[in-house]
C-alpha cells in the first residue's frame, strides 16, 4: 500500500493553547481510518490543520501528503493537491446557489453534477441558496455532492452523522462510499467493503457515536484524548470499549504502557 498521508510529531495551537501534543499518523492510499474522542480532544483541530485552516498553528511537526511536504502550504494549495474536507457545522451561504457552488468544484466532473444530486436526493436543491433553510440530513448530503465532483484523494470528514436522523445517515452512508470508490456489501448486519482498484480514495472520519460505522467500513479506528492518540486498532473493538469503559480506559491503558 502506497503511504498518502503521513503526520509527524504534529504540535498545534490554537490562541494562547497547544491543543496537539505530538500526533503521528499515517494513512494509505484507499484506508480508512476513524477518529474518536470526547469534545475537546482535538479532532477537529487535528483534520483542520491537515486543511492548513487559519487559526491553528503548527509549532512542531511535519505533514507530508503523496510524498510533498505541505505544513506550511495554504488551503487552496491542498485542495488542488488532492484533500478535501466535509464540516461539521457548516455554514449558510446566502446569495450563492448549491449548483453555482458544486460547478466551481467539479472540474472536469461537471457532467456528473446531476447524476449525483440525484443520487442524493438533492435535485431540487440546486437552485437553492447553499444550506440556506436545510435540514441537517440536507446540509451533510450537500458538503458531500461538493465532495463528489471534486473527487479528492483524501478526504477529512468531520462527524458526517452529526444531527442526522437514520434515514439520512443510510444515505449518507453510500455517499461516502461511492466518494471513496467502495463497494459495500451487507453481510449479518456490517457492511463489507470492496475496494475499486480505479477509484481507492482515504479518509479520516471523526465519529462521535460511531454510527457512521454502520454504514461505512473502517479499516482501523484511533482515540484522540488530551491532543495525544492514546490508542488504536480494530475501530468496531475500540467503540465497543469506549462505549461500556469510557474514553477514561483508553486514557489509563495508554499511560501504564508508557510507564
């Protein structure tokens, strides 16, 4: 597997406080790694500086992307380079319609704005000003469409189930998938993913309740807890144990091996 994303000793500030405090990660081509940790670990802060957003300064630490050094590149720089991220919390764009703003995307994928809108419910909405009066389940299907016509290689997503009822979280679900070039066969109730050879795209999923999970096969699964990953491996083992331990046990399991 070819090594697309690798971040080394990654110290971040944000204001007057380090918020990451030495993150080492690696990610292939066609990998899916999830993210968990309780608010304020640094998740967002973490996939936010990998986009080279203002306001979280790097001051330690290298991130390299497809063999580049890009720590100190600007976000345009990383979106033309291949990275793409789908936020949280979006916000309303008022006086710009979601085609004008999915057309400025797409690149040579233009023809293939219709075909994806209409995958994801969202042909109406075209012609409606960019999450402006959308539902939850509307504005994730929307950051996603702009996601489908850019076709990055590496994609940041943060919570993609946050306020989103079950039906859009399905939805939402093959969105990811078909972005990512994943074929996903239900088997006893997980999804089992197949990799398109033409089409193997990675991601980092930040997962709160680790719904998406359901819908969206994770190859390994990382906990973030106080700027530091404290642990990692099977992502479906990890929640299990955060959900009968708490984040606490993955905390005390990561300081008896450090001592």
């Amino acid at each position: 597997m070819k090594k697309l994303l690798e971040i080394i000793d990654l110290h971040v500030m944000v204001g007057d406080k380090e918020i990451l405090k030495g993150i080492d990660l690696e990610v292939n081509t066609g990998e899916v790694h999830a993210l968990f940790g309780p608010n304020g670990s640094g998740k967002t802060t973490l996939i936010s500086a990998i986009m080279g957003f203002g306001g979280y300064k790097i001051t330690k630490g290298k991130i390299i992307f497809s063999g580049k050094e890009i720590t100190d590149l600007p976000p345009y720089e990383r979106a033309k380079l291949g990275i793409g991220i789908s936020f949280q919390k979006p916000p309303p764009v008022n006086g710009v319609k979601l085609k004008q703003l999915v057309e400025l995307c797409a690149r040579e994928n233009g023809r293939l704005i219709e075909r994806y809108a209409k995958e994801l419910n969202l042909t109406e909405h075209l012609e409606r000003e960019v999450n402006v009066g959308f539902s939850g389940g509307e504005v994730k299907r929307s950051e996603l469409l702009q996601l489908l016509v850019q076709s990055p290689q590496m994609v940041l997503l943060d919570e993609p189930e946050s306020g989103v009822d079950l039906e859009n979280i399905a939805l939402i679900g093959k969105a990811i998938n078909l972005l990512l070039g994943r074929k996903v066969e239900p088997k006893n109730g997980r999804p089992i993913k197949q990799v398109l050879k033409e089409k193997r795209k990675s991601a980092i999923m930040i997962t709160h309740t680790g719904h998406i999970l359901d819908y969206v096969e994770a190859d390994y699964g990382h906990v973030l807890v106080g700027g530091k990953i404290v642990c990692g491996g099977n992502p479906r083992e990890i929640l299990h144990t955060i959900k009968e331990y708490g984040y606490n046990e993955c905390y005390r399991c990561f300081t008896k091996e450090e001592g």
